[in-house]
C-alpha cells in the first residue's frame, strides 16, 4: 500500500520503499526555499557594491582546493555592509563564519550550512605606516603582502609572515606562527565587530592567546590591528631575511595544493617527526597523500575529496597513537564542522 508526503499543496503517491528519499528530497526543497529567502533579505540590506551569492563554491577559495559550496556567501565591501550582515543574520538565525585566504581549513564536500564572509574587497586591505614606527592593517590585507610592504618602508619583524598563505584576519584568529614568530608578537590592538555589529578595539594584553587560538575572535570578526615592528632597517637586509625564510620553506615543504600542518605539534615534539617514525609518508586515500616532503601535511593530488581528508587524517591518527602511544589532534580547521564529530 502507497502512502502520502504532503508538502503545501504537493502530495506525492509514492511506495514504502520510496518514502525515505522522497521525504529527504522534500526537506531538500524547503531548506533551500529557506536559504533563497534570507539571500533575498541578506540582498536588500547592503550597498550595491556587496552581492549575495547562493551555492558558492568554496574548493577554489582554499588552499587545498577541494569541498563545497557555501549556502550563502558575500564579500563586504566595506564596514557598513558587513555590520548589516551580521546583524541580520543574527535576527534570522544564520549562523556566520568568516574565509580568509582558504588555508587552515578543510571545507566539508556537503558545502558549509550558513553566511561565509570573506574580507576581499580594498577597503578590508589597508596598510598605515604611522610616524611612531606602528602600523595600522586592515583584516583583508594578505600577510605576503603585509610582510612586503614592511619591507620597503624598513619595518623589522613581520618577515616570518611572509611564506603564511593568509590574510591578517585568519592569522590573528589562529595566532599564525612560521619560522619561531608568532602572530601576536608584533600585534598592540586588534579592532573587531561583535557578531551584534557592535565594533571595539582589544588590547592584546586583554586577549587570551595561545598556540593557534585566539578566545576573543571564536564569536566576533577581526577589522584590522595595529603592529608594532621589532625594529628598524633598511629594505635591502630586511628583504635578504625574507629570502632566506622562503628558500627555507621551499626546501622543507611541498608544493602541492595543502591546508598546511594538519596535526598540533604535542608538547615537547613534532607531529610531522611522530607520523614519519610511523611509516606514514606516502600515505594516501584516493588523492589524499600524506607528503613525501613533510608528514605534517596532506597534500592533494588532483581529485581529492573531503572524505579522502578526513579518513586519511583518521588513519594518520590511528596508526601513530598504536606505534608512538600520541594522539594527535587536528590543528586544520573542518570548516563550519568539528572534528569531534567525524573522528
């Protein structure tokens, strides 16, 4: 016997055997009615110069290049919009997350079920050499960029940045760290937008910072900070410095699309050391492959898929908690997820 799915004034005959799919099918149309509508609303809010965009894929905005879309996505183009943004995603129940430059991250093949923002138009990417040897730089500003721009004006202490695929907004939310520097050490104040639309500026000495983890940017958005340089010099040796960092990086990790250092560091040791004593290196999942180059990262070979990722990084896991007695824990982000869930 047949049975009934009503949807509106939609009624479905379909078999027991069919009921399932045609009920996930069904709530499959409504949610995306859902998003349609706050698309809509989200439009109306913001200036002409910030589109809206539905089903954006999110593979070619990341390092790694793979996953999917984004329910909705925008990218601001300036401080007014954005708190229009967050403001009425919040009346409607849109959960927000930010994009920066894509790396650190592992976005989901099923796409990401909320409003990504990602600070990429020129208002977001300011640079402010100040009289007192500080500088102010906007949240969108990449940080190669940041550590070039330092470099011509004679600004000592941001060259570490410079080999870091990210935007000064990721690197404070994840206290970005290359070559023994450290995001924070160079950071005075940071400006941020609550997820309210209400702006303040923290002190870095009120901000509770730690390996890869800012508390203060978990439920609020960064705007921009303002740096205080080590020192000063002239281009010519900072830029020598900035060289040697580079060949550095090039000689000590892969080329391949990755999200970086998949694994924290334990205390006291390295993951990429414990995964190579594991026989680990060349590890793959489809076209997910543990580098030849570096064990602390996975690197995609072409046609990598989330899936691949994460069971590879649950093999990874597996097999150096049985040889070395670590569990590793992921220092990548599974975007709009938790790891917890899926490991």
């Amino acid at each position: 016997m047949g049975r009934e799915l009503r949807a509106g004034d939609c009624v479905a005959i379909v078999g027991a055997g069919d009921i399932d799919t045609m009920a996930r099918a069904w709530l499959a149309t409504v949610e995306s009615e859902d998003w349609d509508r706050h698309a809509e609303r989200l439009s109306a809010v913001v200036s002409t110069q910030t589109r809206v965009k539905r089903e954006e894929s999110l593979a070619r905005k990341t390092t790694i290049g793979l996953g999917g879309a984004a329910r909705l996505y925008v990218e601001p183009a300036n401080s007014a919009d954005l708190q229009a943004l967050v403001k009425t995603a919040k009346t409607r129940g849109v959960p927000v997350i930010m994009l920066g430059r894509g790396s650190n991250l592992v976005v989901p093949d099923d796409g990401v079920n909320a409003l990504v923002i990602s600070l990429r138009q020129p208002a977001w990417e300011t640079f402010e050499a100040r009289a007192d040897g500080r500088v102010w730089v906007g949240a969108g500003l990449r940080l190669k960029n940041l550590c070039g721009l330092a470099a011509k004006v004679g600004l000592v202490g941001f060259e570490f940045l410079e080999g870091i695929p990210g935007n000064v907004g990721g690197a404070l939310r994840m206290n970005a760290g290359a070559m023994g520097g450290w995001m924070f050490d160079v950071v005075e104040e940071v400006a941020v937008m609550t997820l309210d639309g209400e702006v303040r500026t923290l002190n870095k000495a009120d901000m509770h910072v730690d390996y890869r983890h800012c508390a203060e940017l978990h439920d609020a958005i960064a705007l921009g900070a303002l740096l205080k340089p080590a020192s000063q010099s002239e281009a010519a040796s900072i830029a020598k410095q900035i060289e040697a960092y580079k060949e550095k990086r090039q000689k000590t990790q892969p080329r391949e699309p990755s999200a970086g250092c998949i694994f924290k560091n334990p205390t006291g040791d390295s993951a990429g050391r414990l995964i190579d004593a594991s026989g680990l290196k060349g590890e793959r999942v489809g076209d997910a492959e543990v580098s030849a180059v570096h064990a602390n990262f996975i690197v995609n070979r072409g046609n990598a898929t989330a899936s691949d990722v994460i069971e590879l990084v649950r093999r990874v896991r597996a097999r150096v908690e049985a040889a070395q007695g670590v569990k590793l824990e992921p220092e990548v982000l599974l975007y709009g997820k938790h790891w917890k869930d899926v490991l």
